[in-house]
C-alpha cells in the first residue's frame, strides 16, 4: 500500500507481476461461489450461445425469457472469465450516439429489476454520475447533448458549479464551468451481474455449459451448423459468437477474421478515504473529460480509471499474431503506472483528498476493441445462421440492452430498433489488422475528446478501398471515410483555411459549400460516388426475387426507379436505386455504409425463398462518376454519339454508351434534383473519364462538388436519405414515401400486409420539412422539437440553404401539426429557434420543372 500523493512526488512506477486475482476491490457478492457447471448434454439446440461472459449470458437469458427453447451456451472455463470479471462495472444512461441510448436504457431498466426477479444480488449502485467541463467548448457539447437526448426517454440535465459541488463535495471548483448530469447512473458488481443473469437463464431454460470450449463449427448445407467440444458435438440451428476476445479465434474456425483487438485498460483503487467515509451519501460517478478519466466511489474509497493517449496505451497485439494464451482466463496483465500518471496527476488536482490516498489495487486487464469502438451485433453476411456480439469496451452497461435487442431479432427477424452503427458488416475485407491496431489506438485514445457533429478520424486511413481519382483529388479536397472510402466532402477555395476545423457551427467548409452549390445549380458539377454499394443480380428467378424484395413495382429493360426493402412489420429496411439493364439482369445501388447490410438481407431471402439466381457484389470493381448542372448535357454530350436530348435519354433511363470510348453504363439520375447522369465504369477508367469530362466541360465552367454541397441541395428537393428520415425505426408512409410503395402490385413483398395495417390505423406523425432562421448554427438531424413548452419530436437532418439563406430540416412531428405554415421551435446548442412547416420541396426538381415548362412556360414554375 502507498500514498498517491507521493507517487507523483518520487514518479514510482508499480509494476506488480501478472496472477490469477479472485475477486476485484472487495466488490459486492464475491463470496458467492459460482454455481456448478451442467451436467446435462444436448445433441440439438435452437441457438448455441459461445462465451459465458455477461453479453453471452445476458442474451441466453433474453431468448429463454422470451420463450424460445433448446438455448445453449458454451464456455471454455468459467462464467465471467475474460473481461468481465474484472471490469470496472460504470452504468450510464449517456451515450454520444442516439441508437444507443436505448440499449444503455434497457440495460439499465433491467438492471434494476434483475436481483428482485432472480433473487440474486446485484451489486447495483445508481448515484447518478456528472460530466465535467472545463472549457467553453465542452459547455457547447453538452448543449448539444442536450438537444439529442430531449427527444428520449433518458433523463439529463446542464448543471451549475454550484449544483456540481453540492453533490460531490470533495471537489476542486476552481475550472469547473458546468457539469452533464444523469440521474439513474452509477456501477454495478460485474460478477454478481453475470451471476444474476445465469440464474434468470436457468430458471427460464437454458442450458450453461462448462468448462466446454469451442473446438470446431462445421457448417451444414441446410444452414445448421455442427458444434464440436471436448464433451461431445451440438447440432445448432444458429450460433451465436460471443466470445469477448477470444472472438478472433472463434471466427477463424470458419474463415473470418474480426477486426478486433484487445487493449489494457488499468483503473486504481484506493484505501478508505477519511472525507469519503464521512460523506451521508455516495458520491456521483465523476467522468472528467479533459483529464480523460473516470472516479466514482468504492466502498469508502475511490476507484478512478484514465484513457491514455494513442501514444501512451497499450494494444496487446501478440494475440493478433499469436493467438490468446490457451489458458488466459482470470488473469491480468503486470500494472504500469508511468503510462497513466498525468491522469493521475489529474485527478488528485480534480479531487484533492487523492493526493493524501493509499493504493490497495491496481487492475491491469484485456478489453476487447473494434476500430470505432463500438461493438458488432447481428448477423453475419456470407455466413448463414452466424451470429455475432463481439467487440464490447463497454460491455456492462451494453450487456442487458444487447442482449434484449439481439433476442428479439433472432426472434421476430428482424431489428426491434435501427442499430446499423453496430452493423458486423460495417466491415469488410478493406479492414485489415494494421488498420484495426491504428483504429483501436486512436479510439482508445480519443474516449474523451469533444464529440463534434461531422467528426472525422484519420488513423489508418487510406484503406486499399480507394477510387481512381484518390491521388488526383488529395490535395484539392477534405476527404471524408465513408466504408473504407475515401470520399471529397467539399473542396478548398483559394486562400481560404484548408484544415480540418470541426465545430458545432458554421466553420471553414461553410462558404466553400456555397460555391460547390452555386455550381451546381447554375454551371455544371462532378461528385465522385464510387463509395456506393454495387451489385449485380441475374438468373431465371431475378425479377421474381425482386418483386418478393421490393415495394416498388420491377423497372422496365432500360429502366431505373427507386425501391424500398421494407421489414415484415412495415419498416424501411434499405433504399437502392434498381435499374433493368437487359432482361432479368439489374444493377442495385446502396448508400456505402449499407453495403453488407443489404446484401446479407437479399442472399437470405433468396436462399429462404429457393430463387434461382446469381448475386454478385461488384462495389470494388466499378466507379461512379456523377456529372450534374443545367450544362451537364452540353458538357456530355461532345464526348458521346449516344443522344443526350430529354426526349431521347428520358429521366430514369439507363443505357450503355461510351464517353470518349470509355464503357459506361449512364443512368440518368442525380441526387441533387439537377439534370445529371450517374456513369458507372471500371475502377481503372476512373481517372481517364474524371479528366476528359472536366477537359470537355471547360467552356461550361465545369468544377468539383462534395458530399456537403450535395446533402444540401437533396434537402432542398426534399429527397429523403436512408439512416436519416427513414430506417428500421420509421415505416414508409410517414416517410412520404407513398409514391414509391405499391400496395396494389400482385406480388406479396416483405411487409406489405403490414404496411397495409398500418395505412388502415392511421398515422401518428408525418415526416415534415422545416425552414427556420438561426444565426450561426444549422441544424444536422437528431435536435429536439419543442411545442407548447414539451418536445414533440425531433429532426432527422438538416442544411443551410444557399437558396433562401435560411437554415433547413427534415423533422418527425405529431399529425396535428404537420399541416403547412404550422409554427414550432427546434433546439439548437441551447436555444430554441422558431421553425415553419413548409410545402415541399423548397426547389423543383429539374425533370418537374421540365414538365411545367412544356405545359405552360414559366409562371407555373
């Protein structure tokens, strides 16, 4: 035992010598011996769960609560072995996402509930915990917070300095500017958690086996899979990894590897603190974000844990090349305090009784990292009946919330909520062990930095996933990564700031923006789209898996439309663009994040359904250049003898052709609302055909444009974006995408029944579009929406418009006041601003205004 104090004064390290620990910090329920392993065996299980730490417990609980039976989990040693057992226990309601909040809510709601429904302790403490700024900047953040969490059920609240110190007394003022605070957070006893969550399984069915690792999975062609261990083989009809950072070795066995990586994380616990003991209450869990560290209280003392930098943190990466150490189970690694001591040096400045502390411990152990730091939890594209929830840094607080939400998909096929961000197929063959390392070092390192709207990481990057015109278009833009793409978000003007400025309002890209608009709408334009998602489907039975597929009636040969996926219960699955390229031959294009997301749900419904059919990814063999601008055709149209005329090459037409003898295949269509032609071609060719159209367009006045001109002009033709106004948590209708949605074509596609129920009931709210004047702030999607002095809903995305100079949103509101011209407020870093429903879309698109102009010239435009 030493004094903290005197650590910093000496620099002592400590390094003790790794060893199999107990129990950690005399936590709560220690002296509870694990229950006896099964005895029982089963040849056949509906669902094999691999790992016993929390997550994998959390979810054999879930499916047998809910009825499901023959649910089995396997686990090499011990329940809790890995990195449950030692982790530090923090429970928050917070997340700097919105997805997850619920996870976190329903782990937390559970949680409370767990030890009267199991009679097993818990351990669960709920003081509530205090963010802490310390910098203005901070104070902008946490208004920001506020606005995304206003529309939830998560309580939250921007505390005064004075409030801050009434609650956690022991603190130094003199920095504190304001405080995030969220009641109903705090820690629990991670083994008597998992414990609880055994006895629920167990008492609703399930079957707990082990010591019993995982040797082989054989999988069989009807999608069932053989599970071999030293006691014996399981038939399974899924199985689930859930792993922890064995999760690697698990995936080998058939083929895969997950990018994952673990790291040590440390946290310090300290001896009974004499101001401590005499407080009346517990203190609130205290995360101090520019000291980058976490404190909350342990028994009468106090347990604080840092994030080091990138610079400073320690990946484990011997068990990427190596493989775990077959017999690592309850073990830690040998502590360091060098590596953390200025965020001890922070601390005891933060809460000064520290400096007079004596050390009693120090946990060293693994946690498991993706390369965003977030977990994967789903199903696995190219793997049938493999499912995954692995990659857990914060596993306690996502545990019982992962669990239920995994539960009821496995259950009712399909997600009870949109939760794409934990998507295993966000990642890709792009994602490769040196970009996993340098990924899982930077969001190690960046756990505490201000989260700004349009953030951008930039460890790893670029991927191999580059485009033809990476190289010619470094220099010019700021890149922004989108699937392992490097993609241009807009483009630098001269003498004007080319940094990456991030900030909660308007920054440097600002006014650049404007001008990429302006070029748009007024010259001609071209935006590199290669990110899409591409694929390639053909075969006897192609149009009759689509129709099965799809909302929307089948395009004709020549022909290209816009189709919804939609859930069995009504919900909008994905958006893709279908185009007929020659009979029962399609190309379908999906935004770059939904790549594998759509594609795992297309190749399982064909495999459900028996079509005969050939479905083939080709995202990386083809680029896509967009062209865009009332001159897109006169800058086209000299490099091809294909007629370009509105009345030859219709809106929604698809053709092969040749620019400048480069083979392409045109659609024309452009997600500005602009005349324009998407041209698809060989990745190779994609530098060749950039510069000859920016060469043939030079009398035009031809230039760039980046995504953030482009997510502007679509908001003011009011196209909806997928992952914003529509997704797994929105059905089609309140979208306003009726036009799209065929409830009367023969074919009974996935969720029209429902859809059909939903029609017939009647909807709550309405998708509505927002015009509202602000000052230097836009709104980006997810803010609350005030009436009446309550919030109402919430937008879904926003922009400035360059048009009308004003800002502009896509918003969720009750029926009642969707009507246009009705007055409402969205909450903006702190304010709330007045916001009008307006008739959409603020601009016509150009193929409507076409169709005006023939009818009766331009006073109907």
């Amino acid at each position: 035992m030493f004094c903290l104090g005197a650590l910093r004064l000496r620099g002592f390290p400590l390094r003790g010598s790794p060893g199999r620990l107990l129990s950690v910090c005399g936590r709560e329920g220690e002296e509870n011996p694990p229950s006896p392993a099964e005895t029982r065996w089963k040849d056949r299980a509906e669902t094999v769960i691999i790992g016993g730490g929390c997550v994998g417990v959390s979810l054999a609980y879930h499916l047998t609560k809910a009825g499901m039976k023959d649910v089995v989990l396997l686990e090499k040693s011990e329940l809790t072995a890995g990195s449950t057992w030692h982790a530090a226990g923090l429970t928050t309601y917070f997340h700097p996402g919105i997805n997850l909040k619920k996870i976190h809510y329903d782990s937390i709601k559970l949680y409370e509930k767990l030890e009267e429904e199991t009679g097993q302790e818990v351990g669960f403490h709920q003081p509530g915990s205090i963010r802490i700024a310390t910098t203005p900047v901070r104070v902008d953040e946490f208004k920001y917070q506020m606005t995304r969490t206003g529309w939830h059920a998560t309580e939250q609240y921007i505390i005064e300095p004075e409030k801050i110190q009434e609650m956690f007394p022991l603190l130094n003022m003199n920095k504190i500017l304001a405080g995030l605070y969220n009641p109903g957070d705090g820690h629990i006893d991670p083994y008597s958690l998992t414990m609880a969550l055994a006895a629920g399984a167990r008492k609703y069915g399930a079957l707990l086996k082990y010591p019993a690792p995982v040797t082989s999975l054989k999988p069989k062609s009807d999608g069932t899979w053989d599970v071999e261990t030293p006691q014996g083989s399981m038939r399974a009809n899924r199985i689930v990894n859930a792993a922890g950072f064995w999760a690697r070795e698990v995936g080998k066995m058939i083929g895969l590897e997950h990018p994952l990586i673990p790291v040590q994380h440390q946290y310090v616990v300290t001896s009974t603190i004499p101001e401590v003991k005499a407080l009346k209450r517990e203190l609130p869990v205290l995360r101090d974000l520019e000291g980058s560290y976490y404190l909350r209280q342990e028994r009468d003392g106090l347990l604080f844990g840092p994030y080091e930098s990138q610079e400073k943190m320690k990946v484990q990466d011997s068990w990427v090349t190596n493989g775990v150490p077959p017999g690592f189970g309850k073990e830690l690694f040998e502590s360091d305090l060098d590596r953390i001591m200025e965020h001890v040096e922070a601390a005891m400045e933060m809460v000064p009784v520290l400096k007079k502390a004596d050390i009693i411990n120090i946990v060293n152990g693994p946690i498991t990292y993706s390369p965003d730091i977030l977990p994967m939890v789903g199903p696995h594209q190219g793997v049938r009946n493999y499912w995954v929830t692995i990659g857990f840094g914060y596993g306690i607080i996502h545990a019982g919330g992962v669990g239920k939400y995994l539960s009821d998909w496995i259950l009712h096929g399909e997600p009870p909520f949109d939760l794409i961000e934990l998507d295993p197929n966000r990642y890709g063959k792009w994602t490769t062990t040196q970009y996993t390392e340098a990924k899982a070092r930077e969001s190690y390192g960046f756990n505490n930095i201000v989260g700004y709207p349009k953030e951008e990481r930039f460890a790893g990057r670029p991927t191999q996933r580059v485009s033809g015109l990476y190289k010619t278009l470094e220099s010019k833009c700021s890149m922004g990564f989108h699937a392992g793409w490097e993609q241009p978000h807009w483009f630098y003007q001269p003498g004007q700031d080319t940094g990456y400025r991030p900030s909660f309002r308007r920054t440097n890209w600002f006014d650049p923006v404007g001008s990429e608009y302006k070029q748009v709408m007024q010259r001609v334009g071209v935006i590199d789209l290669s990110p899409f998602g591409k694929f390639n489907i053909k075969g006897q039975d192609s149009i009759r898996l689509l129709d099965h597929l799809f909302a929307n009636v089948i395009p004709k040969v020549g022909f290209t439309n816009i189709s919804h996926m939609l859930t069995p219960k009504g919900q909008v699955y994905a958006e893709l663009t279908v185009s007929h390229l020659s009979p029962g031959e399609f190309l379908l294009i999906t935004g770059s994040g939904s790549e594998l997301h759509d594609l795992r749900w297309i190749e399982e419904e064909a495999f459900k359904g028996g079509y005969d059919v050939e479905i083939k990814n080709i995202t990386d063999e083809l680029g896509v250049l967009g062209v865009a601008g009332p001159h897109a055709r006169k800058a086209l149209q000299k490099l091809t003898s294909e007629d370009l005329s509105d009345d030859v090459f219709k809106f929604l037409q698809t053709k092969s052709l040749k620019v400048s003898n480069i083979p392409v295949t045109a659609i024309r269509i452009s997600y500005t609302g602009e005349l324009g032609w998407e041209l698809y071609h060989r990745r190779e060719d994609s530098a060749a055909l950039y510069d000859v159209i920016m060469n043939a367009g030079q009398e035009e006045g031809i230039d760039n444009f980046g995504t953030y001109a482009m997510n502007a002009l679509r908001l003011e033709k009011a196209f909806r974006a997928w992952g914003s106004e529509m997704n797994c948590d929105t059905n089609p209708l309140e979208a306003g995408l009726g036009y799209f949605i065929k409830l009367n074509k023969p074919a009974d596609f996935i969720g029209k029944q429902a859809l059909k129920q939903i029609k017939a009931k009647g909807l709550k709210r309405r998708l509505v579009c927002l015009t509202l004047a602000t000052d230097d702030v836009d709104p980006e999607g997810n803010e609350s929406i005030w009436y009446g002095g309550k919030v109402v809903g919430n937008t879904t995305s926003g922009s400035y418009s360059y048009s009308i100079q004003k800002s502009l949103a896509f918003a969720y509101v009750p029926v009642e006041l969707s009507k246009v011209g009705q007055q409402v407020e969205v909450e903006l870093l702190g304010k709330n601003y007045s916001a009008t429903v307006i008739q959409e879309p603020l601009v016509l698109t150009e193929p409507i205004r076409n169709q005006l102009q023939k009818k009766g010239g331009k006073d109907k435009i």
